[in-house]
C-alpha cells in the first residue's frame, strides 16, 4: 500500500504569533516556521505502518511557497520516502488545498491518506473532510488508534463524549488527532539521507486546478486582552459574585 | 582566489541541523533543566535523545559510523542546544574527544573503538590532563605512567575531570618519561585511551566535585592503576603534540555554545524588555535597557564571525590555533556582556530561577574560565601571533 501524507507548513508551536501592524493577517516575516505538529502525527504513523509491513512508500504532498519545501525534508528525514510540492504564492484555502490533494491523490492512487486533523494556523478542520467528499472516500477523522487490515482500515475517532470504533472501507483518508502517537525526532543519518530523497515540483496550473481564493479576509485583530482576576474570601462571596456580577447562576 | 583561500559561509547554516536539534530541545525545555541543576543530576534523558538521533557522532568519519560532517557542523549543533536555553556540556565531549584517537590512534584502536562510540554504547567524554599542582602548565604534570611488561602502572592525581563518572572511556595524559631525562618540557609525555569500566575501584577512584554549577565535574586518583600497554595513543612521549590539534576543535566548539547562550540572553532579555512595562511604558525603550542589549548584539555577531573563521579554516585542514583561541575568548566574552545584559533588564526577575536566567549566566560564566582561561588565550596570541616575549 502507498501512504500519501499531506504536511503544511505553520508557524512553529512555541513562537507567540502577531498580528500585522495593518491588520490583513498575521506577521509571517523572519518567523520560524515548522511542520504543523497534526501532520508530523500523521508521517510518525505513515512510518509506523511502513515499519510494520503493511506501507510501501511514503509520500509527502505540500502546497505552498518554495520554502515549503523544508516541510518536506523535515518528514523525509523522519523517514518518507519521496516528496510533492506544488508552488504556488496564493494564499490557499481549504477547498483548494483538498482539490489540489485530489488532483494528486489520482496520480499517486494511494491506498491511505492520512492527514493531520488540523493545521494549528487557521485551525480550519476542513481539508481532510473536503478531500474524502471531492474523492468519493471512506473517512475517518480526529483518529488516535489506526489499525490497517485486508481491504478495509478499523480505526479509533475520538468524538464529544467518548471513543467510536469506525472500519473503513480502503482507500479512505484519515485525520489524526493528537494521542495517536508521539513523533520521532528526525536523526542525523536520516536528515543526510533525506537530502538526496527525491522531491517532484508541479504548479497548480500543471494541475489544472485554480486556486484562487473565494473567501475574503476582513482584518484580523489580536484576541481581547482578559482582565485580572480577583480573590475571593469565601465561597459565599464567589455564589454571590457568580449570581450579581457574572449573571451566571 | 588562490589555493590556500579558505571559504567561510554566512547565514543560517545547515538550517537542516537547527530544525532538527531545536526539535528536540523543545522537550527539554527550562523546567528539565532547573530540575537537572537543583539535583546536580546529569541529564540522562536528554543525552539519550541526542545519542539515539546520531548528533553526539557528527564528526566520526563514515567509515566508522559516524556522519562524518565538518567541525562547523558540529558547531551549529551545540549552539542551538545552548540557545533553546539548554547546556550541552554534559555530552559535547563525546564528540570531540575521539579525535584524538581519530587522529593518531592505531587501526585497530579506531575499529574497536569508534564505531561503539558513534552508537553511544560506549561514552568516551572524559579527558584527563589538569592536575591540582600543575593546572594549565601541562607540561608539568606529574602523574606518571611507566611500563611493566605488557603495561604501564599509573600514579597520580587528576582535577577537574568533567563527566569522568559518566564515561566508559578516558583519554589520559601522563608522563612517561621524567621531566629531567627530555630536553623539551612538553615531551615525554603520552596520551592513553584507558577503560573506567575495569579501572574504578581498581586502581582509579572518581570523586565529583560540588560546584556552582551543574557540570559533573570530578577528581580522579589513579594508585598503581594497571593499563596495558596497548592504550598507548600513538608514540610515546608525544602526547602533548597530540593533544594540542585536538584542543582547537575544543575551543571552536565551545565558542559556537557561547554564542547559543549569547542568542538565549538577547532573545530573552529583548522580549522581557518590550513586554515589561513600568513608569508608563516597556523598559525596552530606556537606554540603560537597550543599549547595553544592542552592544551584546553587535559584540555577538563579531565574535561569532571569528568562530565561523576558526572553523571554516579547520575544516580546510589549515593551521588555526590563533582563531581558535580568539574565537573562544571573543564568544565567552560575548556570552558574558550578554548575560549581564540580560540580568540587568530582568531586574529582581532575573533571580528568580524559573526564568532560567540565573542558571544560564551561571553556566555561561564558565567559559570565561574552561576548558582554557581568558589569560592564558591571551598569553598564546602576545607570545605567538605577536610576537611578545613568553609571559608563562
């Protein structure tokens, strides 16, 4: 079975994310940028099953700048095996990501998409779910547990409330969430390796499909800065607080 | 450009490197270190994740396991360490000190050892030369080793042994022909890869040494210790030449952690200082904030361009002692201005040990002192870059 994982390019984790002095997004410009962690989820279990026999090849995709291909050596020395980047400066959205990864997904024929759940930039959620509806697939989203079996993949959804046990018919695509596994770090050996690993170049063009956006982006502000909060002596004092000032009993 | 012009690169090298290391030291981040420090504990778990990962072996050849990258690689690897706030001084030896062993060791010294070196299954990060009477004035060493038939029988006392208990392996330096019987005060001695597994509580006894900071340092009595003679590195009597070539890639390596720490001061002090707000606006826009912040900057990025120059000329195979040197009291120096720098604009803030800056400027103190003093750099550049008359 061939694996594809989509990866994106984020800003990293740790870094305090600002907004730009004009409002029209945030400030991209020397910040350092990672793979969004949901996607190294995904290539950690991309390699597991390779390591388990049940993957032949792994492949990555990614959309976006041509510095977007770091994303890809940094899954390739955890252990992919080949690499897709398809430029483009167009701010992509959701349904053209998951056009261009269907695009991809019928030249490559895996047998498994797996995605992260979310990118942890716009945390939109959306381009594992639109990709399994353009594809006609079988999906299982917001994973923590992937077993693959003959013709068919069981997996674990964590869903409001509990766990559901869901079996896939293949090919389907699945979005991992956050305890499905704990990513490797990428070794030395592998990132020397990972450097003569192949990576193909398309544009979305070479693709035929159009990218441009259909959402427009109004401004964007920072998130309210909370007030202070304040001690109370006693519980009494909170009841009463909650029920005169936070209305809330 | 002729021949003899070395390259030297700017910019974010090996940027493949600092993703992957500062990968993992976003596990490790301040509150292991605090916990490290508090207990005196080596910080197993971090050395683990850079052993399993191949960064401890960058510089063993290929051929022996290793990845087999340029000194600057090696460089780039500990900086980042030391700029995520972390230290890698309980690990950084075991990737240079088999140099020696690379160098002048036998083949059969090299296939025995250096494979297992570069798989972490044996540590070689212990070097013994400092002694208590002697300090930096090597050449008059007095643990002596002399050969007895199919070994030598070692006597003495080694100081300042960093990680000697966290080490299968020591590289020692002892003289085996008395000091009156050589014409030259540096010959007559010899290097010896030896095997603490066999020699602790047989002939070699470790003692750690409580220190201001967390660095496993220790003193080591060697009392009719038995080696075979087959420890022997190279000729004998020609250790301290042996040693020497090792000692720049020492200092060019430790000057790259100097500036990690310098990066660590100046991001944390400049974020603290924007944010940090008092008598009607951030610290930051004080002069008596700023500028003593914006010097350490200028005064880091000078310095780390002679670390880049002592490394690139390294890695050409040409002479570097003078950059080296600098290299490691420039960085130091830089490190330190930048730490009390950084001190300073946090204030109170600053004593408060879950800021990690108080731990940080312990550590970076270090090197204005180790593995070589700011005097004694001093001394090598008026007596042979100048030309001075010898001052020790």
């Amino acid at each position: 079975m061939k694996v594809l994982v989509p990866v994106k390019r984020v800003i990293d984790a740790n870094i305090k994310v600002r907004v730009k002095s004009d409002q029209s997004g945030v400030e991209l410009n020397n910040v350092k940028m990672a793979m969004n962690p949901f996607c190294e989820i995904a290539v950690e279990e991309a390699i597991r099953l390779k390591e388990a026999g049940a993957a032949e090849e792994i492949v990555l995709v990614t959309a976006g700048i041509r510095q977007s291909q770091e994303t890809l050596r940094s899954g390739l020395a955890m252990g992919a095996d080949r690499g897709i980047l398809i430029e483009t400066d167009e701010a992509l959205e959701p349904l053209a990501v998951a056009k261009l990864l269907k695009a991809v997904v019928e030249r490559e024929e895996p047998g498994l998409v797996l995605l992260g759940k979310q990118a942890i930039d716009g945390d939109n959620n959306q381009t594992g779910q639109m990709l399994a509806g353009l594809l006609n697939w079988s999906i299982g989203s917001f994973v923590s547990k992937l077993e693959t079996g003959d013709g068919s993949i069981s997996v674990v959804r964590e869903v409001d409330g509990g766990l559901e046990k869901v079996r896939l018919k293949s090919p389907a695509i699945v979005t991992v969430d956050l305890r499905l596994n704990e990513p490797r770090y990428a070794s030395l050996p592998n990132i020397m390796k990972a450097k003569k690993k192949p990576i193909d170049m398309f544009t979305p063009e070479d693709l035929g499909v159009g990218v441009a956006p259909r959402v427009t982006v109004l401004k964007v502000v920072e998130p309210p800065a909370r007030d202070a909060g304040v001690k109370v002596s006693s519980a009494a004092e909170l009841v009463e607080k909650l029920r005169q000032e936070a209305k809330v009993i | 450009m002729d021949e003899t012009t070395t390259i030297l690169t700017l910019g974010e090298d090996y940027p493949d490197i600092r993703r992957a290391v500062g990968r993992i030291c976003e596990d490790f981040q301040g509150a292991y270190w605090r916990e490290m420090d508090a207990a005196s504990a080596y910080p197993l778990a971090f050395v683990e994740a850079l052993t399993k990962s191949g960064w401890l072996a960058a510089l063993i050849p290929e051929a022996y396991g290793g990845a087999g990258l340029p000194l600057r690689a090696a460089a780039v690897i500990l900086e980042t360490i030391h700029a995520s706030g972390g230290s890698a001084a309980a690990c950084h030896a075991q990737m240079y000190t088999m140099g020696t062993v690379l160098r002048h060791g036998s083949e059969a010294q090299k296939q025995k050892y250096l494979p297992a070196i570069a798989s972490g299954e044996l540590r070689l990060q212990a070097f013994g030369v400092t002694e208590p009477a002697s300090g930096t004035d090597t050449a008059n060493l007095r643990t002596r080793a002399v050969r007895d038939g199919n070994h030598y029988i070692v006597n003495g006392q080694k100081v300042w042994t960093s990680r000697a208990l966290y080490s299968d392996l020591m590289l020692l330096l002892a003289r085996t022909t008395p000091r009156e019987e050589v014409t030259k005060p540096t010959d007559g001695l010899s290097v010896f890869l030896i095997d603490l597994r066999e020699l602790k509580d047989n002939g070699v006894e470790i003692r750690p040494i409580d220190t201001m900071i967390n660095h496993n340092t220790t003193e080591v009595f060697f009392s009719d210790a038995k080696i075979p003679a087959a420890s022997l590195v190279g000729e004998e009597g020609k250790g301290f030449r042996y040693i020497l070539d090792g000692m720049n890639a020492e200092r060019t390596l430790i000057a790259s952690e100097s500036i990690g720490d310098a990066r660590f001061f100046l991001e944390r002090a400049s974020s603290y200082a924007c944010e940090r707000k008092i008598f009607g606006g951030p610290i930051g826009r004080n002069q008596g904030i700023q500028f003593p912040l914006a010097r350490a900057h200028a005064e880091t990025e000078a310095a780390e361009l002679m670390a880049r120059k002592a490394a690139a000329l390294f890695d050409d195979g040409q002479p570097c002692g003078p950059e080296a040197n600098m290299a490691k009291l420039l960085c130091a120096e830089a490190a330190w201005h930048a730490g009390e720098a950084c001190m300073q604009t946090f204030g109170g803030f600053a004593f408060a040990r879950e800021y990690d800056i108080e731990r940080k400027w312990r550590e970076a103190r270090l090197y204005l002192t180790a593995p070589i003093s700011t005097n004694l750099v001093l001394a090598y550049i008026g007596q042979h870059v100048l030309g001075l008359p010898k001052s020790y």
